[in-house]
C-alpha cells in the first residue's frame, strides 16, 4: 500500500511537471519556428524583389546610358550640378556616329536607337545581330524614309524598302516635346519584334532653346519577362510588373500585356490585372491597391537611375499583406518603381505561406508528439529529445539571420534524418542556389558585394582596409555562342570559371555579374603592381585555348579592368563601374588594367 502511494508521490508530481514542461517546450518550439518562417519568408521575397528589380533597374539603366551618348545631359541634376556642355551634333554624319557609338557600348539584340529632328529629318538604327543592322534614313521635310541592311559603321548599306514614317506624329516624340525633358513612351507592340517595347525619349535643344529634335532608346520587355518565368517559385505562386493603373507591364505566367484584336487600325488591347486569368494576380493587386491608399508616403520606393537612394528602412518592409486562397495563406510583396522620366512601375510578387513554414510547422509538431511520447519512458530522454529539437531550430533561425547580415554561411551541423534534417538540408540548398551562380556554381555577384560589405564593417582596422576588384569579360564569347551553340557556350563559362579559381589565391573570391561577365575580389591588395600581377596571370590563363566537345579549340580571351580600395572609390558601386569603365577602355583601346585615361 505504501509503495502505491510512494509511486503517486512520485509518478503525478513528476507526469504534471513534465506535462507542464512539454507544453512549455512546445510553445517554445512553435515561437522558434514562427520566428524562423518569418526571417527566411522576408529574406527570400527580400531576394527575389531584389533580383527582379535588378533586372529591371539594368535595362532601365542600359536605355538611359545608351540614350546620353546620343544626347548627353543638359539639365542640372538633383543636387543643381550642371553637366559639362558637350554641342549636339551639328551633321547628319557626326549624328551617326554617336549612334553607332551607343549600339556599340550596349549590343542588346533588337535593340533600336533613333534621332528625330524637328525639320523631319530621321536616323534610325537597330540591332538585329551580332553583326546585322537595320538603319532608316529621312531627309529634311516630310517624304518617305529609306530602310537599309547593314553590317556596321562605315560599311556598305543595302536599300530593302521605302515606307512612309512621320516620327514627328509618334507618341515617344510627342511626350519629349510636350514634358521638356525625358519622358516614356506608353507600352506599345513593336512592328518589327511584334513584342511590347517602349520608348524612353529626351528633347534637344539648341544654344538658343530652340528644338532640334528627339532621342529616343527603345526597351524591349523580353530580358525581364524572361527572367520572370525563370524565378525558383511555387505553381501556385506569381510575380508581375504592372502600372499604377493596374495595366500588366510582364508576368511570370501566360498573362500577356496585350491580347490581339481583330481591327487593323487597333490590333491589340491592353491588358489590365483585373482582367487577368491569374486569381492570385487580381486578388493580391488588390490588396496593393488597398495598401497604397492607407500607406501614402510609405511605400517602398526605388529609382531604377539611382537604386542607391532607397530608403533602406522603407525598404525592408516589403511584405504589405496575405489573404486565404485554396492553397493556405497567400504571402503578397511589393515594391514601386519610379523616376523622374515618368516610370511608375509596381512590382509584386505573392507567394504561398507553407513554401516557406510548412517544413518547419510540420517538424514542430512531430517533436512536440515526440516529446509526449517520451514523458512516459523518461524524464532525461524527454528532456535530451526536446533541447535537441530547439537547439536545432535555433541554428536555423541564427542561420537565416546571418545570411541577412551577409556574413559568411557556416556549417549548421545538424545531422539528423527527420524533419528537421531535411528542412536544414533544403535550407543548405537554397542557401546555395541563393549565394551562387546555377551554371558555375562561383558566387553571383550579389553574394559577392554582401560578403564584401560584411568584411568590410567587420574588419579589426577599417583605416588600414583594403582591397582591389577586377571587372573581366569574355572577348569571344558571343562568336563562341554563335558558332557553337549556346550548350557549349556554357561549358565555356564553366571551364572559364573553375580556370579563376585556380587562379587566384586562397583568400581570393570570384563571381559571375552576369552573362559572359566576371567579378574578382582580391583582399589585401591596396597597390596596381600587386593587381597587375594577378590580372596578367588571369589574362594569360584565359588566353589559352579550350577544348570543344567536337574536338576543336577555342580562344575567348578577356579585358580586365580593375579598382582599387579606397583609391578609386568609397563604395562597391562606384569601385565596380570604375573597374568596368576601364575593362571597355581596355578592350576598345588596349593598355593597362588600372589605366586612369578615359
């Protein structure tokens, strides 16, 4: 009788606490995994936002870029700097020159860059190619223009047809004179791609302010719908471009930002959100438009021209809002686009809550089963099981936190085989794919600036830091590509890549920026005899021949330009388009990497 009643003495005081210890735990766990679901959704829509508005702020800055060296600057900029006066042409010829200068420094495909006079006269040039140009020609006053097929600057020109074209009537032309500055076209389906394009355009004017013509620099949206349809997401998720009035711009699925109809004076209608075949495009436009009516003045808001003016702290508030669908809880991003040419695009993306938590919800709960279970075989058991399971998690959630910070990834170490240790090998995964480029498997390049900037907040000595980057890019690669096929044109930036690695030294980092482009980081290096060294090594590395699948050898061969910390520049960005502006002067006229003579 005594022994039961020691065993209640002991049994029941022991089941309540830890009864009351596994609900405790339980709740734990669950914060830790709400904690940890919220850290990695913001940091992944963080990072696809980020990625989508890089490509767009790329082809909005290639259209602006292209666009000054027909027609530099005359305004004074935001902080009342007055560019330096560089006379517009003053002849047709030297008119053509800048032209063909432009489709030089960005060779985008089907790209189209044209001048306008006010007299009627027009200059016209598009790429079709590698080495294919479309040029149409008009003289002074109002007759037909002439198209012709040509190979470059200063070739022969073949006359393929003459077609009545008054650029003066275009809406590009109007929306210039009519603002007196830059201004975009509306979205239009291009004749010649049959794809939407618009046109960013900028009034010239004379000494004495009387108009000369218009500049105008057409963008094509294929680059961005492209990329959009190629982002890592769910089925069931979406990301899309509209304008302000809900008019679709591109998307990630079949919707389309215009649909043919049968009138050949309007053959095609735009195409607005609320029209869209997508239910989650029309009810998470809704829920952006809701947000921007109780959220005026504080919304994220970022310049395609000057990215570097966003306010961070706006900025990090993407996530506006969620509603219920029948796949759970619809997490909706945004983030608005806008400059003073006239751009005011939205971007957003919405994405199922349970990509990002149902994993973790998932191993929350069986843990917490698993540690019921185990108050009834032993007290240490239970107790070993449930701060093995929070202390797991926890790596997690630090995990997710560093990887926001850009501090390097360290090994978690969790080696387990259930829920858990699948989410921690997904994480490691998609870590990965985050951190690094999908064909090289080098770190992409905004990996690369996070790691960067982190070393450099980091450092025992900010004073005594100092670093170099190298800009390289691919010579031959287009022809490679051209002649090859684009498969073997991967292989040649995978060999490319694994050649930089063993190129460099141990604490060095390479990554790919994009295409056939890539960025070296070099630690330690604070003089251009040191870069020089290393960037000559490279060149010589890249200049040796790589062997095909069919047996052939190829020669790419690169330019490099370099930038050195803090020298040439107080901030990445700067260091990077200082490096690239002298990898161009390197590949148009040769010479030095660090070369200071533009």
């Amino acid at each position: 009788m005594k022994r039961t009643s020691l065993q209640r003495l002991f049994i029941l005081p022991f089941a309540a606490l830890l009864l009351c210890l596994a609900v405790s735990v339980g709740w734990f766990l669950y914060q830790a995994g709400q904690d940890a679901t919220d850290a990695l959704s913001q940091k992944v829509l963080a990072d696809m936002m980020g990625g989508i508005n890089s490509a767009i702020n790329r082809q909005l800055f290639d259209a602006s870029a292209a666009l000054r060296v027909v027609a530099p600057d005359q305004s004074p900029d935001a902080s009342g700097k007055k560019p330096t006066a560089i006379p517009f042409p003053a002849n047709i010829g030297r008119l053509e020159e800048r032209m063909w200068i432009a489709s030089g420094l960005f060779p985008t495909v089907g790209g189209f860059i044209c001048f306008a006079g006010a007299d009627g006269h027009f200059v016209g040039i598009r790429r079709n190619a590698a080495n294919e140009f479309r040029v149409r020609l008009r003289g002074a006053g109002e007759g037909p223009s002439q198209q012709y097929r040509s190979r470059g600057p200063a070739t022969a020109m073949t006359l393929l047809e003459t077609e009545e074209y008054e650029p003066r009537e275009q809406s590009w032309y109007l929306n210039a004179v009519i603002r007196k500055k830059d201004a975009w076209s509306p979205l239009f389906v291009d004749a010649a791609s049959n794809e939407p394009v618009l046109m960013l355009a900028r009034p010239v004017y004379g000494a004495d302010q009387v108009l000369l013509g218009v500049a105008a620099r057409e963008l094509s949206l294929r680059t961005l719908q492209e990329y959009l349809q190629a982002m890592p997401m769910d089925r069931n998720g979406v990301a899309y471009v509209a304008e302000r009035n809900g008019d679709l711009v591109v998307s990630s699925n079949s919707d389309t930002a215009f649909t043919p109809y049968p009138d050949k004076r309007n053959p095609y209608i735009r195409n607005n959100i609320m029209d869209a075949a997508s239910p989650f495009m029309r009810q998470s436009w809704q829920l952006v438009q809701t947000y921007l009516q109780r959220q005026q003045g504080g919304i994220p808001i970022t310049d395609p021209a000057n990215p570097s003016i966003v306010d961070s702290a706006k900025s990090r508030k993407l996530i506006i809002g969620s509603f219920v669908s029948q796949y759970g809880q619809i997490e909706v991003a945004m983030q608005l686009h806008r400059d003073a040419a006239g751009l005011e695009w939205i971007t957003v993306l919405a994405l199922p809550r349970s990509d990002f938590w149902g994993a973790i919800n998932s191993s929350v709960y069986k843990s917490l089963y698993l540690g019921l279970l185990v108050i009834l075989l032993a007290l240490l058991f239970g107790y070993a099981i449930l701060r093995w399971a929070l202390r797991d998690i926890r790596k997690l959630t630090l995990a997710v936190r560093s990887i926001g910070s850009g501090r390097p990834f360290a090994t978690l170490n969790i080696d387990r085989k259930d829920e858990i240790g699948e989410l921690a090998e997904s994480f490691q995964e998609m870590e990965r794919h985050l951190r690094t480029d999908r064909l090289t498997s080098l770190l992409n390049r905004d990996s690369l600036i996070a790691q960067i900037e982190f070393r450099r907040r980091t450092d025992a000595d900010p004073h005594l830091f100092r670093f170099a980057v190298l800009f390289v890019d691919l010579d031959k690669f287009k022809q490679v590509n051209d002649h090859y096929g684009h498969d073997e044109g991967d292989r040649v930036l995978i060999e490319v890549g694994w050649r930089l690695q063993n190129a460099l030294r141990k604490e060095d980092e390479v990554a790919r920026f994009g295409g056939d482009e890539f960025i070296v980081y070099l630690p330690g290096v604070g003089d251009e005899e040191s870069a020089l060294a290393i960037s000559e090594k490279i060149y010589a590395v890249l200049n040796k021949p790589i062997l095909m699948t069919n047996g052939e050898h190829c020669q790419v061969g690169a330019s490099i330009g370099g930038a050195l910390y803090p020298a040439d520049g107080l901030d990445l960005e700067t260091l990077l388009k200082v490096a690239d502006k002298r990898m161009y002067s390197v590949k148009k006229f040769g010479g030095l990497t660090f070369s200071s003579d533009d």
